[in-house]
C-alpha cells in the first residue's frame, strides 16, 4: 500500500470513526438537550452538526469531489432549533459517506493541486488533513458536552482503562 493511499484510506476511516462516536452521543441526548447553549458565546450540539455538515460538504463533496453546494456558514452558528436530532444526523452521515467515497477517489493529480476553499488555497491533501483535524475537534466537544448533559462516562476508551477488579486472596 503505498503512502497515499493509506492516507486516503485513514481519512476516510477517520471520518466514519468519528461519525460513530457522535450517534452514540446522539442517542443519548434528546432534542432538547441537543439545542442546549450554557451562555450567549457556546454553541449547541446541534449548531456543532450543522456547522460540520457545512464544512465537510464544503470542503470535500463540493471543492475535492465537484459537487455543487452553497454554504450559509453564519446560519449554522445562528440556528436554535428547527431539527431534530435524527434529522441532523441523518444529514450529516450522508455527507460524511459522500466525503469518505470521494476521498477514496482522489487522485495525486487532486491531492497536489491548488483549491480555492473559504478564501484558502490548500492543496487536496491539506483540505482533507484539514477536514479530519476539524471534524475530531468538534466530535470531542460533542463528546464533552455530552458528558456534561448525562453525567456519563460514553466508554470509547474502556479497554484502556488501568482498573482492573481486585484478585482475591485465598
């Protein structure tokens, strides 16, 4: 496998890991809690799904896979309901495996040439780097703020964890 495409292939992978991780925050958030801002300045679960479902159809399905799209970045932020937590997610997983097949796709010719995204000029390879880093950062304040709606522990590390039940003494 050479280099490349074992790039491409951890992207993509990536992005599908991730996606999973936010349904099961999603399943254990209701509706109301998934458009739930603590101040003026925080962003809702719900407006992070947006905002992730924008970028990720901007800067992949749209400008790597030449997909037609117009973004409305500003109403991603401003939105306070309107869609329920299957809705988005329902979204946002279309575009996530619209993402995940087009990177498949890319070419080194598309990996190495100058885009214009958002008033950038990356290359398809720092575009889709740039897409993976900005969906994990989002996916762990989903992760987060699920944490602090549920109070619980969502277990995606359990198998590292160093407690291990005691041994009895005979």
């Amino acid at each position: 496998m050479s280099i490349e495409s074992l790039f491409l292939k951890v992207s993509a992978d990536q992005l599908l890991q991730q996606i999973g991780r936010i349904e099961v925050c999603l399943d254990k958030l209701n509706d109301d809690q998934i458009w739930a801002r603590g101040g003026a300045n925080e962003n809702a679960v719900g407006n992070l799904l947006l905002h992730l479902n924008g970028n990720v159809r901007q800067w992949i399905v749209a400008s790597l896979g030449g997909a037609s799209f117009e973004r409305d970045r500003d109403n991603e932020f401003a939105a306070r309901g309107g869609m329920t937590s299957a809705e988005l997610l329902g979204k946002l997983r279309g575009t996530i495996e619209e993402a995940a097949q087009v990177i498949a796709r890319l070419t080194t010719d598309q990996l190495t040439r100058i885009y214009e995204i958002q008033g950038y000029q990356p290359s398809g390879l720092e575009a889709v780097y740039h897409v993976v880093e900005h969906f994990s950062y989002h996916t762990g304040q989903i992760i987060f703020a699920t944490k602090m709606l549920t109070g619980e522990d969502l277990g995606f590390y359990a198998h590292l964890s160093s407690a291990r039940p005691a041994q009895r003494v005979p």
